[in-house]
C-alpha cells in the first residue's frame, strides 16, 4: 500500500481503468445505437426515437423467436438444473475413482470446442430427425449446461459441513428425506446460480441452433444473425438490447437471491 | 438365532453387526450411484457419441484410412491454419500484456476498487458474444459510430478500414478474451507475498529491478496459464471472426463450418475438428504441468 504512490502504480492503475472501460464500451454504446432516429445502425441524430423496438413488438416472426428461445432456455435450463445437481451430490458422496471420472467428463463440453460438437450433433440429430425440433435443441442446449450447474453445486458441497447430513441420517431419516430437507434447502442459493447460468448458456448460444435448428427453429440469436447478414437495419441493435436486457435480469436475479440467502 | 449374539460382544455379534453396516452403507452407495444416472445418460448418449463420431468420421469418410490427413498439407488448408494460428498468436499477446496490466492493479488496489475493477471484469463475461460482436460491428464498419466521431472531428478525411480485415477481428476477440486473460492472473497474483518485493526493496533493488527479479518470475505460472487459456478459447473461436472477419479473414472454425454446411466435405470438416481437439488437448496438458487444470475450471 506504501508503494501505492508510485508512478508505475498510478500507470498500471489507469491502465487498468481504461480497459475496464473497453470492457464496457460495446455493452454501454449499443442502448443509444437501438433508440437511433435514422434509418440505418448509428447513433441517434435528433433525439431518441422507440421506432425499432415498435418493430421488434410487432413483428411476428421476431415474436415467434423471443417465444421460442425462452421455450428452449426454461427447459434447457430445467434438465440441466436437475442433472447437474444431481450428479454433483452423487459425486460428493461416493468420492474416489467414480467421482473423478465423473467430474472429468461433466468438465468435456466446457474444453471441447463448440464447432466440433456442432458437427457431430449435427450429424447424429440428421439420423435421428432431431434437425429443427425442439427437442433437440433442448437436449443439445441442456447437456451443454450441465457443467455450470455441476461446477456451482459442486463448490457449494465443498464448503458443506457433511455432519448435518450424517446427524440427519443417524437421526432414522431417509436418504431421500435428508436430500430433500437437509441438501436441497442448503443448496438452494449454488442450485439457483447454476439454474441461471444455465438458462443464459441457452438464451445466447448461437453456433449450435444455427446448425441443428433447421428449418422451424429460429431463436433470438439466429434470427439476429440471419438479420445481420442480410438487412442490416436497427432491428438488429433492438434485438441486441433485449437479449442483454434479459441477460441483465437474470444476473441481478442472481444477485438478489444470493444476496437473501447470506 | 443370530439375534442372540447382536450386541453380545462376542466377537461373531461383531462381526455381524461389520457386515450389517457395510451392506447397509453398499445399498446407500447404490443410490448415490444412481444419482449419476441422469448426467451420465445425456452426456454420453448426446454429447460424448456425438463428438466420438466426428473423431470416427475422420478417419473412415469418405474411405477408410488416413486420406483426410494428406488434406492437412493442401494450400487452401494450410492458408487457414496460418491465418488461424497468425490471429490467435496475436490475440494472446495482446491480451496477456493488457491482461498483466490490469491484474496487477487490481491486486495492487484497495479492497472496494478491486471489487468494482473485478465487476468490470466479470460483467462482459455473461453477455452474449453475438450482442458484444455486433456493437463492435456498429462501432467499426466504414459508416461506423468510431469513423464517423473521427471525421467530424477532422482527425481523419476518409473513413478508415476498421473491420472485415485482421485488425477488425483481433479488436473483437481482445476484448472477448481479456476476462479469461486476466482472472486467472489475477488469481497467481494474490498469492505472491507482498512482504518479497517490499524486502527486496529494502535490500536496496529499485522499483524495477524488484519488479523484474522478484515479482515477475513469481507471476509466471499466472502468465502461462492466462496465454494458454486465451490461446485455447481463441482457437474456437466462431461468432466474432465470422462477423468481424466479413470473409476476408477466414479462421479454421469458420472454415469447417463452411465445409460441412456449404460443400459438404465431411472428411475435410471432421479431420480439421479432430485436430482442432488434439491441439486443444495438448495444450491443456501442457498448461497441467504448470497448474492444476481443475482449479481453473472451478472443480477443486
């Protein structure tokens, strides 16, 4: 702390400022981009104007895609929450050889490069008649989730005090009973934060749907990409601004719930 | 009759009673196992076959043997492999020397700065990479908001190439990349006593000189690992090299996506894939010589 006087501190330290701010630059700069007045993906002229999210609001096709990436993310996110969880106390109870394969294989979709999963999902849903069902997409999107839950629940285990499962057990209480009413409400906070994680891994992928989503499945961030390439007009800046909106929501609800808990 | 002996102390009672517990604790670890199921099922059935097969594929489309491989030498492939180690090699050296940077003000800062300057870090982490891209897309293209502020501002008179060239694409992976570039050297950072380069001070060493031979070598584990991170999240990169790239920067998943999904040369797409992972693989196990891999993942 003495040396924070140093002008080699000072540097590294407004350094540091200024990539913070280039962290938040294209977050911040895209709200203004959305309320443009012009025609085209600027900043607003005039004044703000709400016409692009008017045309957000009523276009059925953008419409049909928030509708169909929250189906996608709340179910993706349910069976990643439950087999996440799951496994994360199955893998804290059996410990030893078990448990570390497991925990390594839990680990696989967040090292493995998405487009070599895209491929091979691709190819195996082509067989199956998953391309463009809702149901593959969920599954693809559920398993992906998995490790975040897993990797949650799993820190939370760690700092666990694993006698007040043991009391509960010694107590005549089921293994089912001491999960429900001993484990669960404990994990309650790490089940929620992963569940969330999880719901926004789905909300913002794109790689994986723009290769199994076919023909009927056209999440936000599909669409957007197709819009990108083709049109190009402020929509696309509305759209932005709504997916990091819900982002956002779900972070603070993140905060809040952890925040209730401690 | 075995009732008799249960608790009577004889060395059979005890005996029974072991074996009691120990089957009773067999039919609990039964149901734990059973707890697995659901994860094991889904991962291996829709994630680990799926990745196998394109492995598989490799090697057996469209005849067997290793024909895909010869590919590896072809001049079309070897362009992208170029460009593709090129911009990773560039984007990894620029975030780590910002990434240093910052870490070390952040560890070198009082505890509520830390908390907000982590915040900044973190934040850009969860939102979406299509939504990050883009506003750098809007920011950069000729009629860009960064082109325009700079020509009223009489800086410049033609707009300048900002994207759909290297600079655009090393632009947007940087700043993807910083969080994961400076966390884990923030995390080697902490742990370096601050009591070393302080003696070393006192010893009569410079500013410098205790930076350079006390406190760098010390953050070297952090570095190695933050450039080896940054290095493997780069080569997968997809969203942002295909947006800022517009085609004329053509990295080597955007090169397989194209071969799957445009010409359908599965031989070709699934031989880069599995090199793709092999080069993954191999540095994660070389990044496991230096630290423990699992921490990183938040396993441990």
């Amino acid at each position: 702390m003495i040396e924070s006087a140093g002008g080699a501190t000072r540097l590294s330290r407004m350094g540091a400022w200024l990539i913070v701010c280039f962290l938040l630059l294209p977050i911040t700069v895209i709200v203004p981009i959305s309320l443009t007045d012009r025609s085209y993906l600027s900043l607003p002229a005039e004044g703000p104007s709400l016409q692009y999210f008017v045309n957000f609001f009523t276009s059925a096709g953008w419409l049909e895609s928030f509708a169909q990436s929250f189906v996608i993310a709340i179910s993706a996110m349910a069976i990643a929450t439950v087999a996440g969880t799951l496994a994360a106390i199955g893998c804290w109870r059996l410990g030893g050889r078990v448990s570390d394969a497991m925990r390594f294989l839990m680990l696989v979709p967040m090292i493995v490069p998405s487009v070599v999963y895209a491929l091979g999902i691709y190819r195996t849903y082509a067989e199956l008649g998953l391309l463009g069902t809702y149901a593959g997409v969920i599954l693809a999107h559920g398993v992906t989730g998995i490790p975040y839950v897993a990797i949650l629940v799993s820190a939370a285990l760690a700092d666990f005090d694993a006698r007040l499962d043991q009391a509960a057990r010694s107590l005549g209480a089921s293994i089912a009973q001491s999960l429900i009413l001993v484990l669960l409400p404990i994990l309650r906070p790490a089940i929620a934060s992963g569940a969330i994680f999880a719901f926004i891994h789905s909300w913002d992928e794109l790689l994986l749907v723009l290769f199994i989503g076919g023909r009927a499945m056209f999440t936000l961030p599909r669409r957007m990409w197709d819009g990108i390439q083709d049109t190009l007009d402020p929509t696309m800046a509305a759209v932005a601004v709504i997916l990091l909106a819900i982002t956002c929501l779900m972070l603070a609800l993140d905060l809040a719930l952890r925040r209730r808990d401690i | 009759m075995a009732d008799d002996h249960r608790g009577s102390g004889t060395a059979a009672g005890l005996r029974e009673q072991r074996s009691l517990v120990a089957r009773r604790g067999r039919a609990e670890r039964r149901v734990y196992h059973l707890l697995l199921v659901p994860a094991l099922v889904l991962l291996l059935v829709f994630y680990v076959f799926p990745v196998a097969r394109v492995l598989w594929i490799s090697v057996s489309e469209p005849q067997p043997g290793l024909a895909n491989y010869a590919e590896l030498a072809s001049a079309s492939v070897l362009r992208v492999l170029g460009t593709t180690v090129e911009i990773c090699a560039l984007t990894t050296t620029i975030t780590v020397l910002l990434s240093y940077l910052a870490a070390y003000a952040i560890t070198h800062s009082s505890s509520r700065l830390r908390r907000i300057m982590l915040l900044g870090v973190i934040l850009p982490l969860w939102i979406s990479v299509l939504v990050r891209s883009f506003a750098w897309f809007a920011l950069l293209r000729r009629q860009g908001i960064v082109n325009a502020a700079l020509l009223q501002l009489g800086l410049i008179h033609e707009p300048l190439a900002l994207m759909w060239n290297a600079l655009g694409v090393i632009i947007g992976m940087v700043h993807y990349m910083l969080p994961y570039g400076i966390l884990p050297l923030v995390a080697n950072m902490r742990q370096i006593d601050p009591a070393l380069t302080a003696a070393a001070r006192g010893l009569g060493a410079s500013p410098l000189e205790a930076f350079r031979r006390v406190f760098l070598p010390l953050s070297l584990p952090g570095i190695v690992a933050s450039c080896v991170l940054v290095f493997i999240f780069s080569l997968g990169f997809y969203v942002t090299p295909v947006l800022l790239g517009g085609g004329k920067v053509v990295m080597v998943t955007e090169f397989i996506s194209n071969e799957i999904m445009v010409v359908l040369e599965w031989g070709t797409g699934t031989m880069l894939a599995t090199a793709l992972v092999a080069a993954v693989l191999l540095l994660l196990a070389l990044l496991s010589r230096v630290i423990d891999v699992r921490q990183l993942f938040g396993a441990k």
